[in-house]
C-alpha cells in the first residue's frame, strides 16, 4: 500500500529509530491503535519504513477498547487487513469501571493504568517483544511541562523503555515528528481515524497543558524546539530499565 507525502513522517521516524536503536532484527512490534490520528499514522509509518529498513521486523496491531457504546473499530481492522498487518481488538468494561461503578474523579491515571496492562499482557501473547506507540514530540514537550507545572518534578516519556517484569520494550517512533506533520499527512491520505468518545477528551489537564504551550509557542516563535532541546541535551531522553 502507498502513502503520500510520507517522506517528512519516514524521515522523522528512522531518526528516533536509529538514534535509540529502537528495532533490532527480529523484533515482533505490537502497535498500539488507538484508532487516533497520532497511532493510525505510526502503523502506516512503520509498515512503510518495514519496506527498505536494514533490520527485518514484524508487525502486529492491537486496540483496546475501552468499551464506549457505539465505538466502532472496523474501518481499523480493513486497514491492517490493506496492510496485511495482523490486528486484535482487545473487549473491555474500562469505560464502566471509571465512570459507572467508581465514579472516579480523575479517571484519566488510572484509565492509562488499566490500559497499559492490558496492551502489555495482549503484546506479549502474541508474541511481541516490543510495542510502539504513538506519542509525537508535542506531546513529549506537553508531558515535561505537565510533569513540571503538576508535579514539580523534571519528566517526560522515554525514547525506549525496557519493562523487566514484563520483559517487553516500549518505544516511541515519533519521537522527533511534530503533531502538525502527522495531521498534515493525514490529510494526504484516507486512513482510518476513529472519534474518541470518551468524555474526558479535550476537558483534560494535558489539554490545557497543550493549548498554553501552543500559544506561548506562537508568542515566542522557537518555543517548543528550545524545550525539546533543552530536554535532550539535559539527558531526559537516556534509557532506563523500569523496575
């Protein structure tokens, strides 16, 4: 399957990828679709850079669904079928739990909690020593200064992340490629995204985060690249094993 006008996305994606060494020979990748724009976009990524990247490596996609009534996750599972990408949808009563029975008051934490165990234990039955997710530079910039403002604290996600109780890799391809490029290619192509129906979404503390940095960054043109700088040079990018 071609793209258009991926060259920005691919260029940006094989230099996280081969700064971090994030894909070894071998390695079983599980994406992690969301159905979002930022996810659809990195499978469409990594099955292209699969086509002439040195290092041979496979592909599996994997959605949990968080079990909002009326998600519909099939134009998701035409398009790996396009790819001929193996894809698993993931049932779930997240939904149910965080706002029907504890009625949580910051459901958000422990939504990514439950979410990211499930990912975990769906990667490694199906064989996967890795998995990819979607995180961009905004929100690596929105994740420092959420970190900062919140928990005044110096933090932010990890280029690779070696899970030892899982014995799992996470990494994050696009690190380097702005959220305005992937919606840009987007728009290129006729790739599948999905609404989002939680009723959280855009009412969070990182979207707040992300709107006052984009202004701030309109405000003082080089904003957010001085940040993301400030943060490599700084080593907040170095890997670590997660006990």
């Amino acid at each position: 399957m071609e793209f258009n006008s991926i060259r920005r996305v691919l260029s940006c994606t094989r230099r996280a990828v081969d700064k971090y060494a994030m894909i070894e020979d071998g390695d079983r990748i599980a994406v992690a679709v969301s159905g979002g724009k930022d996810s659809v976009a990195l499978l469409a990524a990594l099955y292209n850079l699969r086509l002439f990247y040195p290092k041979k490596y496979e592909l599996y996609a994997v959605t949990v669904d968080m079990g909002f009534d009326g998600q519909d996750f099939s134009p998701i599972a035409s398009f790996c079928g396009k790819l001929n990408v193996d894809y698993t949808i993931i049932g779930t009563r997240i939904s149910q739990i965080i706002f029907d029975e504890r009625k949580e008051s910051n459901p958000c934490s422990l939504c990514a909690r439950m979410r990211r165990g499930i990912l975990h234990d769906a990667a490694k039955q199906a064989g996967c020593n890795k998995i990819a997710l979607g995180h961009h530079y905004d929100d690596v910039i929105d994740t420092f200064m959420l970190n900062l403002f919140y928990e005044g604290r110096l933090g932010a996600f990890l280029p690779v992340t070696y899970l030892s109780r899982k014995d799992i890799t996470v990494i994050r391809p696009f690190l380097y490629l702005p959220e305005k490029d992937i919606s840009y290619f987007l728009s290129k192509n006729s790739l599948p995204v999905v609404t989002n129906l939680c009723p959280e979404d855009k009412h969070t503390e990182r979207e707040t985060i992300h709107r006052m940095v984009s202004e701030l960054d309109r405000k003082s043109k080089g904003l957010k690249h001085r940040i993301f700088n400030a943060m490599e040079k700084g080593g907040l990018f170095e890997q670590y094993e997660d006990l």
